[in-house]
C-alpha cells in the first residue's frame, strides 16, 4: 500500500525542489495535526554520506547500486526531533555537509538506491497510518512513487531568488548566486533523472511559496488536510 489506501491515518505527500520551504513546511504541519513526519531527501544523503565515508566512488553507479544494501538507515518521525541514523551513529549533522549536497544527486539516481529506500519509506508510512494520526512525506517523488494515492498532495514551488536566499541562511553561505547556481544544477540532475525525477503530477496542488510566510503556508496545508479528513469521514 503506497499511501493512503483505506482505512488509517492520513498522508500528506509533499514534492519540490530546494528553498521552496517543503522541509519546514511539512514539519509545521505535522506538529499542527499531531502528525508524524518525514524526511525522505535525508534518507538519500544519509546512504550519500555512508558512500563517502566509506570510499566509495559515487560517480560509480555499480559500485553505489553494490554497496547500498550496506548500510542501516534508521528516520525519527518526530517532527521536532527528526532524527538520522547510520549503522546506530547520528548523522542529522553530517548529511549537511557541502560534500553530501554535491554528491546525493548522484547516489540518488542510482536506481538499486531508490528502490530500497522507496520500500523502507512506505513500510515507515504504513506503520505511521496504524501507529499515529498519520504522517507528512517531502521529498522528491513522494506524490510520483512513494505515495502516489496519498489524498493530499502538493507541489511546492518559489523563485529561484526566494530559494536560493532561504537556503543561503540555512545554511549560513554568504554567496547567494553561488548558491543560486547550485540549486539549479541540482534541480536540472533531479529533474532529468531516470528514475523517479522530480516531476510534478496532475493532481498535486501547486503552491508557490515566494510571497507567503511559513505560517500562511502551513494554514494552507492544513485547510487541505482537513478537507481530505472531512471527506474520507
């Protein structure tokens, strides 16, 4: 079962690029609902930050596809907690890294990668709908793969300038058109992918994010939310 399915707790699949607030997004919502929460995009730069540590050549998609049944990745679903772990470590820091962000494309795309942590992120979904109220997904391919049946999906967007100076200061980078021209390489790899690029589908709703606070934004998912609760009651 990929999303919401019948019965259960509700999913909210949340898809977008970089800066485009999907990350702080989701987590609003899911402390407003009492919802669980994920980080998918964490889960590929955990396995990216394994590769790394452990020399593997990520240009080298064999070596990648080889190797990733290697390493245990474990997701907190507290959105105020979301915890990441590799083999039992805490990498929630390290997976932020400059190398990680360069390189998680790359092992991304590897589609051994996808497909199993595609299948550990609808086990952590299917145990959040019977376990809790249900979760909040972001991610890239959450509303196209992972949860393609979830009753509330989105597609966030923003400026390429609101983006990249949102994550100018998450990340405290002084450059912003650096920073700028990172992001677009990123979304032209994860937009051209093979498998599972970024994409948006038809029936996601759309919601450009450049001229809206967090707090207008959260509101707005959580009014779609509770509609599709309304509805399915």
């Amino acid at each position: 079962m990929n999303g919401q399915g019948h019965g259960g707790g509700l999913v909210i699949a949340i898809d977008g690029p970089s800066g485009s607030g999907k990350s702080s997004t989701a987590k609003g919502v899911a402390r407003a609902r009492d919802l669980r929460y994920l980080d998918t995009g964490a889960m590929y730069r955990a396995m990216t930050w394994w590769m790394l540590t452990h020399g593997i050549d990520v240009a080298d998609a064999g070596a990648v596809a080889e190797a990733a049944e290697c390493p245990v990745i474990t997701m907190g679903t507290d959105p105020d907690a979301p915890a990441v772990r590799v083999d039992g470590v805490d990498v929630a820091g390290a997976i932020r890294t400059d190398e990680v962000t360069s390189n998680v494309s790359a092992v991304s795309a590897v589609p051994r990668v996808r497909e199993l942590l595609v299948a550990r992120q609808r086990e952590i979904i299917a145990e959040a709908r019977v376990a809790s109220s249900g979760i909040v997904v972001e991610g890239r391919d959450i509303t196209t793969v992972v949860a393609p049946d979830a009753p509330v999906k989105l597609f966030l967007t923003a400026s390429a300038e609101a983006r990249a100076q949102r994550r100018s200061r998450e990340v405290r980078a002084a450059d912003v058109a650096a920073t700028q021209a990172a992001l677009a390489r990123r979304d032209r790899l994860d937009s051209t992918r093979s498998v599972s690029p970024l994409t948006q589908t038809a029936d996601a709703t759309e919601l450009d994010t450049t001229g809206l606070s967090l707090d207008e934004v959260v509101a707005l998912v959580v009014k779609l939310a509770d509609e599709a609760r309304a509805s399915a009651a």
